[in-house]
C-alpha cells in the first residue's frame, strides 16, 4: 500500500511539475546585418530582404554603405506558454556556412519568463563574398525548434 501511494504521488507531481512549466521554446527570427568597418556601424537586417542587393559588399558596392567583410547574426528564442521555466537543460547552436568554413557556436539560454523573446548574437568574419547559411537550433528539453536562412552574398565584376 505504501509502495502504491508513493507511485501515486510520483505521477502527480511529475504531471503538476510539467503543467507548471509548460513552456515552448522555439527559434522565432534569425537575422543579420553588415558590419561597416569604415563607420564602425551596422546595416538593417538582409535577411529575407529582397531589396538588399548583396554584391560585392566587401568593397561597399550593392546596397552597402560601405565596405563591410563582418556580418551580425541575430537569433531570436522566445517563450510562451503558462509559469516560468529555467531552461539550463536547453542549449542554442548557431551553425553557419560561410563558403567552406564553419563556424559553431553554443548558447545556454539560461533562465525565461514566460511569452519573452531573448537574442543571442554571433559575429562573422571573412563575409561579403559566399553565401551563408545559418542555421539555429534549440536542443534538449522544450527543444526541438530550428530555423534556417541564407544569405546570397556574392563578388565578381
């Protein structure tokens, strides 16, 4: 009987420990900005931007402002759902493709209220050039989201 009750309160409480913090984590925007490294300022997001014209960035041709060959890479988490959550079991890789080097980079969320967006930043080095893919995905409890986006950078006379 003891063994029965101590089943019972178990399951109870682990059912009241997941309805408390029934948070969903989900990667909700990626973007990115150039870096112009004459004005040491950013340009608005090339994400998803059409009207951006990403040729021959490195020399401030295109829509650049200016010579840019580092780009910001914003990833935007956010939280909803009902109480609060400290998400240390959740970790955010960021893995971005910038021709054929790689760069990875491991973010640890940390704690979120709920209906909260947080970004976490990463700077690229040797852009303007290659694409770039990136890729941001949010692993372990509550994970499970991922997101991808490309940049079309591209040089040539």
């Amino acid at each position: 009987m003891k063994v029965l009750f101590l089943a019972m309160l178990f399951v109870f409480l682990s059912g009241q420990s997941n309805a408390q913090s029934g948070i969903i984590y989900k990667v909700s925007k990626i973007e990115a900005a150039l870096f112009y490294s004459d004005k040491a300022t950013f340009s608005g997001n090339i994400v998803d931007n059409p009207d951006f014209v990403l040729r021959n960035v490195v020399i401030g041709e295109g829509s650049a402002e200016g010579p840019s060959n580092q780009t910001l890479v914003k990833v935007f988490v956010h939280a909803s759902g009902n109480g609060q959550s400290n998400a240390e079991a959740l970790s955010l890789d960021v893995i971005v493709m910038n021709g054929r080097s790689i760069q990875k980079k491991r973010f640890k969320p940390g704690f979120f209220e709920k209906n909260r967006t947080n970004c976490y930043g990463i700077l690229i080095d040797d852009t303007g050039c290659a694409p770039v893919t990136i890729t941001a995905k949010l692993i372990g409890k509550g994970g499970g989201s991922e997101m991808k986006k490309r940049i079309s950078f591209g040089c040539g006379e």
